[in-house]
C-alpha cells in the first residue's frame, strides 16, 4: 500500500466522520458518493463500497465518525479501521 493511498484513506475516513456525524443511513451514503467521487472508484469496485457501507449500523456509523477525528491513521479506533479496510477491499477487488 503506498502512501499516497494511506493518506487519501485517512482523508476519506475524514470525510466519512464528518458526514456520518448526523448518523443516518440517508447521510452516510452521500458522503460515501464523496469518497467514490475522491478515490475514483467506479463500477464494482464503487457497487462495492457501497454494499459495505449500507450494511454498516447506526452504532458503526456514530463509532466512524468520533473516530475519523484522529490526527493519524495509527491513532484511529476500529471503526474507522474498518471503514479504510473495507475501502482497501474494494479498491484491490477484495
């Protein structure tokens, strides 16, 4: 993984916080159209961020967003791991 991807995964993380600070499944998938839009996905690798996000709850949700806060990618909880896991997963066609 290189560290051009971290940081942008770090960014996306960010930006997923931020967005998925009202909680709602509603909001959360407009951020994830920001991050699709910021990393480039398209296709399968986009139909699959989204299919991993809409399965996240609530709770995961409110857990990204305290958690995308952090000032680096080591200080993150494992919400937001989770998050740029499942969006490494989808980059790489996992």
């Amino acid at each position: 993984m290189t560290r051009k991807f971290v940081a942008g995964a770090f960014s996306v993380t960010m930006l997923l916080g931020a967005a998925a600070c009202s909680s709602t499944k509603e909001e959360a998938k407009d951020a994830i159209e920001e991050v699709i839009a910021e990393t480039g996905l398209e296709g399968e690798q986009a139909d699959c961020l989204r299919a991993k996000v809409d399965a996240y709850t609530e709770d995961e949700l409110e857990e990204i967003e305290s958690q995308g806060d952090a000032d680096s990618l080591e200080d993150m909880g494992p919400a937001a791991q989770k998050f740029i896991d499942d969006l490494t997963s989808c980059m790489t066609g996992g």
